[in-house]
C-alpha cells in the first residue's frame, strides 16, 4: 500500500492541508455562519481554518456520491470523524518537525500538480472546489500539511526491516491464509415444505432428529421418510467437501454453520432463499487438516503480505501513542 493509500485508509479522507485562518470569533471558529469547536493539542490550537477545509472537503466527498451536500449537516454528522483526522495528521507533523523532516517546495510542487491533475488540471479542480467553496490555495495548504505527515511515516517510522518476532506474529494471526483452511465433509437432507412452513410440532420434530443422527444411515432415513411425506421434490439429500477458501454461496453457509460441530453429529438451521424456507440437518462426517506450507516454508510470502499492512500497524501505534501523551482540548473559547 502506497503512504498516501495509507493514509487515506488510516484517517478516510483525502489528503488534505491546512489553511490559514478565516473569520474567528473570540469564542468558536465562525465559517458559513455555523460555530465550529476549535481543537488544541498540548496548549496550541489546531488552526481553525485547516478543519474548515477538511470539513469542505469531506462535503464535496459526500456531494460527489449524492449529488449535493448541507454544509451544515456535513459539519453536525461528521466534525468528530474529521476531528480524529485531524487530531491524528496533526500529531504527526509535529513530531515530523521534532525530528527535523521537511518537506522540499519542488518535490511538493510537483506532487500537487499531479493531483490536480487527476480532477482535470487547475480549471477542473477550481470548478470542482468552487461547488463548495473552496479555493485552490486552501486545498494546497491542506495538501502539504498531509504530505509532512506522509514524509515522516516515510522516513522516521518506516525505516528499517520489521523484526522476526513481527513476522511470525502476524503469520500466527493470519495461519489460515498462508496454510489453507480444514477441508469439512458432509451430508445434509434439506427440506421445502409445500405451500406453507411446518407447525410448531413439526419443526420440533425436525430438531429432535437431527440430535440423533450419528451417522450417514441416520441422515438417510430421515430423507426417505420425508420423501414419503412430501414426495420426491420436497426432499435433497446431497453430500459434498469444502475448505473455506473455496466455499461460496450455499457451500460456504453451509461450511460456516458447521463452526464448532464434532464429527459424526449433526446441526439443524434453516436459510431464507427469495420466497422459500429450507430447513437443513447437516451431518459433518470428518474434517482433514489444512494441507498448507508451515511457516518456515511460507517465510518469504508472510514477510511480502505483512509489508503491505505494516505500514497502517505502525501509523495507528504511532498516533495513538502519541495521542495519549498528549493533552488534547475542544474549546469554545479564544
């Protein structure tokens, strides 16, 4: 995952700037007439602008999807989501600064230019912004404050290789996606009852036998004797094998419902499909190990996927961290 997909999975938006202060009463930030609480870290005010320019931004998010946007309705249902943004980029540059990474005005001209140049060069990205009032120098400082984030993600907390421990660790979390998942194999009835579902009795009944059923001659019988009932169309008895990895659809419910079954017993469930009920006895008769390399030998595929989610691990420890040594205010004063 790129820095900038990083963060924009880590903190959902955009990357985005700050910006410099607009109108500010001596109580809140005053923007389109809608008070906007001003967060400050450690004594030091995020500027009132550079949330106001997130919040604009979440806006022409949500107009893009629904074709317009309440500014104030974006402010009321999304000022804490933006606010952890916020608060979690901000942390980030100053410890950027602390540990003297500085961005290059060339290096960043020419990262701005390519983003403006995917919403259709500076004309389009305007008109774009001007939908909710937006200038190109707003959206600029927002830029290159996310961008000093991503430099010291870069720099300062990706550098060096994870250690082995890290590796193994997380092989450990994610053992069935390197290994394979057991194969389980089993035998089900499924019955569609005609024209309407069973009684409370018979529903009753239907779970009784399924405790009983021991075996795959239990399972039979209980087919057979449906048949007689209901007739051939009413009755499947089907067997079949699965591991996770290839289960889908019907297969995969039916893999999922057998979480936690012994061998040689049975489960009853029922599954909704458009109109109809079915109602199923599933008998599991064995289950195989996964198959799967062991971590020695799937070593070098672990290390190639946990260097794809390392970088988010260490965004979110990082903020975090650094969130709880910090004395973080929402204020509605000066």
């Amino acid at each position: 995952m790129s820095i900038t997909n990083l963060l924009k999975s880590l903190f959902t938006v955009p990357l985005v700037l700050s910006l410099t202060l607009l109108n500010v009463s001596p109580s809140d930030a005053q923007y389109d007439r809608i008070a906007i609480p001003r967060i400050k870290i450690d004594g030091i005010f995020i500027p009132d602008g550079l949330v106001h320019a997130q919040l604009k931004m979440r806006a022409l998010g949500i107009a893009s999807i629904h074709g317009n946007a309440d500014f104030t309705k974006v402010v009321k249902d999304h000022f804490d989501d933006v606010a952890k943004q916020m608060i979690g980029r901000e942390i980030l540059n100053r410890e950027a600064k602390r540990h003297g990474v500085k961005v290059d005005n060339g290096e960043f001209s020419r990262y701005l230019e390519g983003s403006l140049q995917s919403m259709g060069g500076r004309d389009g990205a305007e008109r774009f912004f001007a939908t909710q009032d937006l200038t190109l120098d707003q959206y600029s400082r927002l830029t290159r404050h996310a961008y000093l984030a991503n430099k010291y993600v870069t720099e300062i907390l990706l550098a060096g290789e994870p250690t082995e421990k890290e590796i193994r660790t997380f092989y450990l979390e994610n053992v069935a996606y390197f290994t394979g998942t057991q194969k389980r194999h089993y035998r089900f009835v499924r019955l569609l009852f005609p024209d309407t579902q069973p009684s409370a009795m018979e529903l009753k009944n239907i779970k009784n036998a399924s405790k009983k059923v021991t075996s795959p001659g239990d399972l039979r019988k209980i087919a057979e004797g449906y048949k007689v009932l209901f007739g051939k169309n009413i009755i499947v008895y089907e067997t079949g094998s699965e591991s996770r990895k290839s289960a889908e659809g019907t297969a995969g419910f039916i893999y999922d419902k057998l979480e936690g079954v012994k061998p040689g017993s049975a489960v009853y469930f029922k599954r909704e499909s458009g109109e109809n009920i079915f109602h199923f006895i599933l008998f599991l008769e064995k289950i195989e190990p996964p198959e799967g390399p062991d971590y020695k030998e799937a070593r070098d595929q672990v290390h190639k996927e946990y260097m794809k989610v390392r970088s988010s691990r260490l965004v979110e420890q990082e903020v975090q961290r650094l969130k709880a040594g910090a004395n973080i205010v929402f204020t509605t004063g000066s």
